[in-house]
C-alpha cells in the first residue's frame, strides 16, 4: 500500500497517489531509455565482434539469431517508450519485456558456445540484476522479485548442469557456484539500497514539488485577498501605491524580526491623497434610527445596520457611487471618483431617490417611524488616506463640509441638493424651493439657494401600487426593532470580508441582485451595459445575495476547489517536466551538473548529508561480498588474509566516526566518557571537506581489494581460474563507486575513471597476458562434449570453436565498459533528482518567506480595518467569518478628540495646492497620534476612525471575547485613567508639531465611558465601529468642551478622582438629546504625576 506522504491532502490521497504514479514516470523514463540505448549499442557491438573476427554465422546460429531478435526486440520497445503516453500505460510490461530479452540473451551466451563454464556470464546476470533495480520502471517489491528469479535461475541452471555431468572438480565448482551467489546477493543488496534509497526521494521530491505548488497557490490566494482587502477599503490606485511601499519596506528587511517590527509600527508619514474636480457628494442620516438603535440588542443592532448600509452599497454600486465612510447611521458616498463621470450628480440624485424609496419600505412594511435625509452638493474634492492606523480612504473640501450641512439641514424623506447639483442635472428631474438657509446656519452664512428633488414615482400610483408590500407586524406585539431586524433580512445583505472566503475573490458570477429591487426613474436613461471606463468596477466588490446554507457550503467547498487547483498545477507540472526532462532548466545548470548561481550551488555543496553513515555501511558490504568471493576462489588465502587485515581496520576507523553517535546510543553505559563521539559524526553530517576524504578513502580501500587477484596472479598457477571472479570483484568495485548517492558526482566520474582505467591496463597488459592467454590454458574437465580440436598451438582456436562471448578478455572489457557507463548514467541521474529536490526546497523557503511577508502585509492591512482581536476572526486556518461579528462590553472608554482650529487653518488656493498641503499637515498630525498607540503604555486602546480632523479612540476593547462581563471593576477603570494619559500624550504631540510649523492648534477632547456595542458591518468596505449612548455622550463632551482641555461626564469623573486625577466642575451644560449634564474637566497639570500608577 503506497504510503501516505506528510503534504498529501486530507481525503487526496488515492489522486496524489495518481499523480506520484505519474510522476515516478518522469523520472524512470530517461533511466529506461537510457538502458534500451545501452543494449542496442551492446547488441550492434556484438554482431560487430562477431564479424569482425570472421566467426560462421552457421556454427553460432543460436548466437547471432538471438542478438539479432533481441536488437529487434530493443529497437521496438524503444520506439514504444519514446511514446510516451504507450510507455506510461504500459511500462511495467515494457519493463518485463526487457528483462525477459536480457535474460534470453544471458542464457543464450551460457549455452550457444562449445564450452560451459561456472563463471558463465556473470557479470551478465549481474547487470540484469542491477538494473532491474535502478533503469527498469518496477516498484522495490518487483524488482526483488525479478532479481531473485534472475540469481536462482542461473545458479540453478548451471548447479544442474555440472551436477549431470561428469566434472572431475566438484568441489572447486561448489566453491566457483557459490561466489556467484554471493556476487548476485551483492547485486541485489546494493540494488534494493539504492532502489530505497531512490525512492524515497522521489517521494520526497514529489511531495517538496506538490508543497511547492501548494505554496504557489497559497501565494496567488494570500495576492488575492490582498487586493481584495485592501480594495474593500481603498479604491485601486490608492491601494496600490500604499501595498508597493509597505513590500519595499518588508523586502529591504531581510531579518524576520525586524519585518515583524515594521509591520508592528509601520512609521511611514506618506502622504496618499489626490485632488479631483467635478464630483457629486451624498451625506444622508437615518431620522429617527438612534431611538431604535437604543431599544435592540447588539444582535439586532449590527443585524439591522449591515442590513440596511448593505443595501446602500448595492444602490451605490448600482448608481456608480463610492461610498466613502459610515459615521453611526450617518452615511456618505462620491460619484465621479476614481475616474471623472459626466452623469455624477444624476448619479447621487437617483441613489438619494432610491434610498429614501428603501426606508420608505421598510416603514411602510414594519410600521417603524423612521425616515432618510439626503444632502447632495457637486464639486471639488481631496480623496485619499492619512495616519498610519485604520486607514479608511476619506473626502475633504469645502465641497464636502457644504454637502454635510445640506444633509442636516434637509427634509426626511427628501432630497436636498445645491444649485451646483442642479446645474449638472440638466433637467432631468423636477424640483421645489429647499429653503435649506432656514435651518441650517452655515448654508445661511454663505448664502447657499438649495433645491428639494421631486421623486418621479410620487406622481405615479401605478409604480407605488403595483407590487403588495410585505408587512412583518404579527400585531404590533413585536418590539419595533424586531420587526426591523426581520424585514431586513428579506433583503440577504453580504456579510463583512465575505470574499476573504472565496480563493477567486469575487467574480461577475458572484454578482446576484436582491430579491427586493426597486423601479428605475423613468427619467433616468436606462444603461444595461455600463461602459467599462466610466466607472472602475473593481474599487468596490460585487454584492450578493447569500443564505446561510449557500454561504455553508461555499465554505465547505473552499478545502476541495484548493485541492482542486492544487491538482490542476501538479498536472501541469508533470506534463511540463516531461517535456523538458532531455533539456536543462535555466536554474539546474547545464551538463556540467552546476548552478549557474554560485550561492546556490555552495548551498547544495554544503548541504548536511545524514545518509552518509550507510553509503559507508553500503560500501562496507560491497568490500565484505569481495572478500568473501576471493576467499572462496583464491588459493593464497594467508596472503588475502593478511592483506584483508589491514583493508578491513582502515574501513573500521570509517565506520567508528561515521556511527559514533549510534554506538553510544547502543551502549550508553560502556561509552558514557566519551562525550565527543556524537560530535563526530554529527561533523561528517554536516563538513563535506570531512565526508570527501572518508569517501574517497573508503572507495580506494575496495578497489584496492578488488586487484588483489589481478596482481598477484600467477600465469602458472591454478589461480588463473580467478580471474573471472577478480572482474567480477573489479566490477562490484565500480557498484561502490557509486553507492554515494549525494557524495560529489564529479568525485564519482573520477573513481569510476581511474578504476577503469587500471582494471583495462591490466586486462590489456602485454607482459604475462593472463588473460589473452586465458582460454589456452583453460583445464576442460567442465565439458566432455567440446567438438572441436583443442590444440593449443592453433592461432585459430577463439575464433572457429570457443566462440566470442567465452573469450574472457573481450568480455571484460565490453562488461567493465558495460558497467562504467551504467553507472555513470545513474550518477548522473541521482543527481539530476537530487539537485531537483534540492531546488525544490530552495524554492519553498524562498516561497515560504514570500508567503510570511504577505501575511505580515495581510495582517497589517486587517488590522489596519479591525482590532487586532477582531481581526483574527477573519483570517488564519479558523476563520470564523460566515457571520456577523458583534459584542457587547459592559465598561468601554470613548474618546473624542478634535483639532477645531483646523477649518480655519485649511484653505483651498494654489499656494497650498488647492488644500493639499493642509492636508499634509493633517496626516502628520493623525500620523504622531497613531504612533502613540505602539507604546506599550497604550497597547489597550484601539483606533477607531478619524472624522475630519476629529480622531476617535475607544479602551477596553481587546478583552478575549465572554470575558469582558468578568473583568475586574479596578481594571476597567484603570481604562479611563488610561485613556486620559493618551489624551495628555496627544496633546503633547500636538505641542510638538506646533513648534515645527509655528501653528497654535488646541486638542478638545471629549470622554466617557460605558457600555457599547462593537461590531462589523459593510459588505463592500466592511468598517469595525462601536455604538451605544456612550459613544453619543462622548461624541457631545467633545462638541461642547473647550479648547485645550478634556471634558469628561460626571460619573467618569468620579473614577478619575479615585485614580488620583483632579476633576474641575464645570457644571451643567445643555447636551443635544441629552437634556442638561453635570460635566468636569480634567485637569491635566498635575495628572501626569497623580496618574503614573496606571502604568
């Protein structure tokens, strides 16, 4: 059963396991046609021998017969492989199909000569044996099985020969017969280490490769929700400029710290603001909402506001507006920004018109008084963000306070706008005297003419009549917000960062209407294709309607449509690896197997290398499977002992580092003295300049075994029945060279090199010729039945009777040039996986680091919409987002805080850029105050939005949620004394910033504090915001209080005075929808000392 990889994905694993079966091709793909190319070219040269030594074809038909089919045989399953989806399907046959030829051919060299011997192709088996572990396409457990068939076969076969037959030396045979089970059990062994080893990583890299791409996709999904984020709150062009200088900022720091710390205080005063002319502003305000608001739970509250400003998105989107803000159940937008509209103030008109057509519905259809009042003013404005915390992209002008005041001093369900506005409509709807200089003082001031817009559908009652409205009044037994709550649910707002759900973000699919929609104004030109370049539809996401088993399921699909991709990208890869498999990538280097990075490559240089030890312990059983074979062949056992003795103490020293750690793990008692011994070889592991020489060393030690034969054979000796097994030991030697797997392949080339090249010096050699003299002086007691003369004078005896594949000095060298190259082409196939593997990783740190900076970013932009605390909720593996947020606190601090002076000090001219520059001092000012909140002193109070030039904070907001009814009495009142220390510091700033630009701005400051209800709200630019009477009061403690100094409400006075602060009595003073309050102001002189306990 394949085993389960640590990457698979939950309920993916028969699909990976698929695409591992797949991708496992790729890799004995090369291996394989490599092995046909290397026995075609073994077959030609064969046929090529053959006639080059003028052998007849009719004394060795078998022979030339069977490597003929079997060169056939190569040829059309190479053919076959080449296509590649016929070698897929059907490789394991292929493979089968190979190894049954290179086993005809083995058997056919043993039988087709006049002469049979024990050492009979050998070498050939081994090769069989070898390379069904490493070039052939089969799984470990098949190939021990071929490997073994192969070995018992041959064993078999000839035991059964020489035991039928009449050999005079049956024990030297039983000896001969063994060393080639233990040269085979040699082969098997090194070819199941190396298949292990191999496998595993392959499984490794196939797993690094699908992480990688699973970090690829994680990388596109954390790009997406960036921009999906940071467009939720800021148009595009804006959102762009700020993502940009916050990545620069995080990639120029390298030290992982230190990107968390810029991403913590993010102290960047960058100015993100822009002029644009000819826009229409929309200010409308909810009559009679407070005194609902003040009768729901925090439930219905949020319910109610997501509700309702979820449906003016959905107008404002339908209308091409930009909603700017949500102030409580104030709201207001912009037509004509980002990109200059000719219809902007039809825009704002007919979204006016239909907000007041919605909550003319929901009053008609709950029976709840409440009503819209709609200001419209056209003309210039200043666009952007400013301060570092809780960026919310705002409007500022003149332009926009007017269109303020022609909201407060409209009619409920009107439309109130100025005579710019009225310009730019062009008549396209009717409308009466506003009066508005009646009830609003500042229109009055400058003498502003204001206009009420008459809704076309008030003059048609078919429009009005034509659908029943729905009623939810079961008897007005419900309380008013109740009804409210359930009506507005018919509508199926989006609930805040519901995209943050999606991988794809929204998409025009996404974009469902409503189910209650209203008629367009007949006066309004129908647009069914809105032109793409008057309105920049990705500032704001599509709205959609959502129920909760849709967005249920949506959810539960997040996890497959990932899994999905993440399939779809590893296909992709696999295919393109193998297209590419014969060319070198740009990143692995060319043939030379270097990276074309130098830093790169002296990463992988250096690279720990834990399986060291057993390439060792491998090498060590190759040495022992050489020792074994000349003890058994050899006649001068005291001399190979002797030489042993010494061989096997340099390869135990080897051993001893290699596994010093293990031996004092296995005994811990024995060797407790010896501390050090883990340090060794943890230095092999981890210093290649100490692995190299111990390689080489080890290496050199089985080669040098390997000629003990060679060398001291004697030509007139017995021994030279040795020499076939000393080229089997030569042969095993060359295994070795490369049972390194990770060790430097150019170190293996040069092993494999010079050991070729002695052994062919020796086989060669002109002087005692013990192996061109070899068949001459064979003893052939093995074969009664040789048909030809065996006069040992007859220069014509190897060609005419012994035939090519007996003649033991061409086959060796065609075997050790057989083996040379195999094991070059393996080399170099390990290292191609391995450095594949190795960059893989690379790439998934480099990735993994990209994937970190971005969700620094993510949570930075978050955070910069919600409290830290809230914040996580809607990010990270446990989201939480499928429904509203909302809280209540029993003991919050509100502050207020604004810089009055300021209206006067902006102005619009060109000395000053038309108020930019104003504005830039603004941000500087809003910028000192948020790095106020990074001081640990203030870590508990939280930002909540500017407005204007008035900064709004609460305290007593980072509670874990269900613990803030339990919080200690003194701790929520030591929030207060926090609070007024962040006022003082405030204003300590504000000091600073008047001496650099010698201006005299005064900080008033309203606080209060008690419950409120905080929560999220707003589909497309989802705001984190508190109500509550304690926010109204706070807001009024400001408004009345007094330049310089803080006004607080009595009962936060009497907590400040048990903190030790001095509260001066200002008395009773009228509060709007208040009535008379009693307030104080603190008095700040002396609270810096009396406060200090609080920190």
């Amino acid at each position: 059963m394949p085993a389960k990889g640590k990457y698979l994905l939950n309920n993916q694993e028969l699909k990976n396991e698929a695409l591992y079966r797949r991708f496992s091709c790729i890799s004995q793909y090369q291996p394989l046609a490599l092995l046909l190319g290397l026995s075609i070219l073994c077959c030609v040269i064969f046929l090529i021998l053959f006639f080059a030594f003028k052998l007849s074809a009719q004394d060795h038909r078998a022979f030339v017969s069977v490597v003929s089919c079997s060169l056939c045989v190569f040829l059309a399953v190479f053919l076959l492989v080449c296509t590649e989806i016929l070698s897929q399907r059907w490789r394991l046959w292929l493979g089968l199909v190979i190894w049954v030829t290179h086993l005809t051919l083995g058997y056919t060299f043993i039988f087709s000569g006049s002469i049979i011997l024990p050492w009979d192709q050998v070498p050939f088996f081994l090769f069989i044996i070898f390379t069904v572990y490493t070039m052939l396409p089969f799984q470990l457990w098949h190939a021990m099985v071929l490997s073994v068939i192969t070995s018992l076969s041959h064993i078999l076969a000839l035991t059964v020969y020489f035991a039928t037959g009449t050999s005079n030396t049956p024990k030297a045979i039983a000896y001969q017969l063994l060393s080639n089970a233990v040269v085979f059990l040699c082969g098997c062994g090194v070819g199941a280490f190396y298949k292990f080893l191999m496998e595993k990583t392959l499984r490794q890299t196939f797993q690094d490769t699908l992480r990688c791409l699973s970090m690829r996709v994680k990388l596109e999904i954390e790009k997406r929700q960036q921009e999906n984020l940071l467009q939720s709150v800021l148009p595009v062009y804006i959102s762009m400029k700020m993502k940009l200088a916050i990545m620069e900022r995080l990639q120029d720091c390298k030290d992982k710290d230190e990107q968390q710390r810029l991403v913590k205080d993010n102290n960047f005063h960058s100015l993100y603001v822009k002029r644009h002319e000819n826009v229409s502003i929309l200010y409308a305000d909810i009559v009679g909402f407070t005194r609902l608001a003040s009768d729901c739970s925090p439930k219905e509250l949020v319910h109610m506001l997501n509700e309702l400003f979820g449906k003016f998105d959905q107008i404002a989107k339908e209308n091409e507006c930009m909603r700017i803000k949500i102030l409580g159940d104030c709201y207001y937008c912009v037509s004509g920004l980002p990109v200059s509209l000719p219809k902007h103030a039809k825009n704002c008109v007919k979204m006016g018109l239909d907000m007041c057509e919605a909550i003319k519905q929901v009053r008609e259809a709950t029976g709840v008084d409440i009503n819209m009042r709609v200001g419209v003013h056209s003309g210039n404005v200043l666009c952007g963000v400013i301060g570092l915390r809780k960026w919310q992209f705002d409007v500022w002008s003149h332009d926009v306070t007017l269109a303020n005041h022609m909201e407060s001093g409209g009619l409920p369900g009107r439309v109130h706008i100025t005579e710019a506005t009225l310009k730019h409509l062009n008549k396209a709807y009717e409308v009466e005297e506003g009066n508005g200089h009646l009830r609003d003082p500042y229109l009055n001031e400058l003498n502003i003419r204001t206009y009420l817009v008459i809704d076309p559908r008030s003059k048609d009652p078919s429009q009005n009549n034509r659908t029943d409205k729905p009623r939810v009044n079961d008897g007005l037994k419900m309380r008013a917000s109740v009804r409210m709550t359930r009506y507005l649910e018919s509508w199926g707002a989006v609930k805040p960062f519901a995209h943050l759900q999606s991988r794809e973000g929204f998409t025009s699919e996404s974009i469902v209407t409503a189910k209650t929609r209203f008629k367009d104004i007949p006066l309004r030109s129908p647009t069914g294709s809105k032109s793409t370049d008057s309105f920049d539809e990705s500032l704001e996401e599509p709205y959609s309607l959502s129920t909760p088993s849709l967005s249920n399921h949506k959810i539960k699909s997040q996890k497959t449509k990932f899994d999905e991709q993440l399939h779809n990208e590893m296909t992709t890869t696999i295919d393109e690896l193998s297209s590419k498999q014969w060319s070198n990538s740009e990143e692995s280097g060319s043939l030379a197997l270097c990276f074309p990075k130098k830093d790169l490559e002296k990463q992988y240089r250096a690279l720990d290398l834990p399986m060291f030890k057993h390439y060792v312990g491998c090498a060590t059983f190759i040495f022992l499977c050489i020792f074994v074979i000349q003890m058994l062949v050899s006649k001068d056992k005291q001399k190979l002992g002797t030489f042993f003795g010494v061989l096997v103490c340099i390869l135990l020293v080897i051993l001893t580092i290699c596994y010093a750690g293990q031996l004092q793990r296995v005994f811990p008692h024995k060797l407790s003295g010896c501390q050090w011994l883990p340090a060794v070889s943890e230095a092999v592991v981890k210093r290649p300049f100490l692995r190299l020489p111990l390689a080489t060393i080890t290496t050199a030690v089985i080669i040098i075994l390997a000629l003990f034969n060679l060398c001291f054979v004697s030509m007139d000796h017995e021994d030279r029945e040795t020499l076939p097994y000393s080229v089997c030991c030569c042969i095993l030697s060359l295994i070795a060279c490369g049972v390194f797997l990770r060790v430097s392949f150019e170190l293996k080339v040069l092993f494999l090199t010079i050991a070729s090249t002695v052994y062919y010096i020796i086989i060669f050699s002109t002087q005692e010729k013990p192996f061109s003299d070899f068949e001459r002086r064979l003893p052939f007691p093995y074969n009664n039945s040789l048909n030809c003369s065996l006069s040992y004078n007859e220069t014509d005896f190897f060609p005419c009777c012994i035939g090519l594949v007996k003649n033991l000095q061409i086959m060796s060298a065609i075997y050790i040039a057989l083996f040379l190259v195999t094991m070059l082409i393996i080399s170099k196939q390990n290292e191609n996986c391995f450095r594949q593997d190795f960059l893989l990783k690379y790439k998934n740190r480099t990735e993994q680091d990209e994937i970190e900076t971005r969700e620094n970013l993510n949570r930075l932009l978050l955070e910069n919409v919600l409290p830290a605390h809230v914040a996580a909720l809607f990010v990270g593996e446990n989201k939480k987002n499928e429904d509203l947020y909302y809280k209540s606190y029993d003991c919050v601090c509100v502050m207020f805080a604004s810089v009055p002076d300021f209206k006067e000090f902006y102005t619009e001219c060109d000395i000053n850029k038309e108020g930019l520059e104003c504005l830039r001092l603004l941000n500087e000012i809003t910028a000192d105050f948020d790095e106020l909140l990074s001081k640990p002193k203030f870590s508990g109070v939280e930002k909540i939005k500017t407005i204007g030039s008035t900064y709004m904070a609460a305290a007593g907001l980072s509670g874990a949620p269900g613990q803030e009814n339990h919080q200690d009495r003194e701790k929520q009142q030591a929030q207060i004394g926090i609070m007024v220390e962040f006022a003082i510091a405030m204003m300590g700033k504000l000091d600073g910033i008047n001496r650099h630009s010698f201006n005299s701005f005064r900080l008033r400051v309203g606080i209060n504090h008690g419950p409120v209800i905080a929560g999220v709200i707003g589909a497309r630019k989802p705001q984190y915001d508190i109500w509550g009477n304690t926010v109204n009061v706070a807001s009024r403690m400001e408004s009345t209080g007094e330049m310089g100094k803080i006004q607080v409400t009595e009962e936060s006075s009497e907590v400040l005075k048990k903190l030790g602060y001095s509260c001066e009595c200002r008395g009773l003073i009228n509060v709007k929808g208040k009535g008379e309050l009693k307030t104080f102001f603190v008095c700040t002189d002396t609270s810096k000392q009396q406060g200090m306990g609080l920190s």
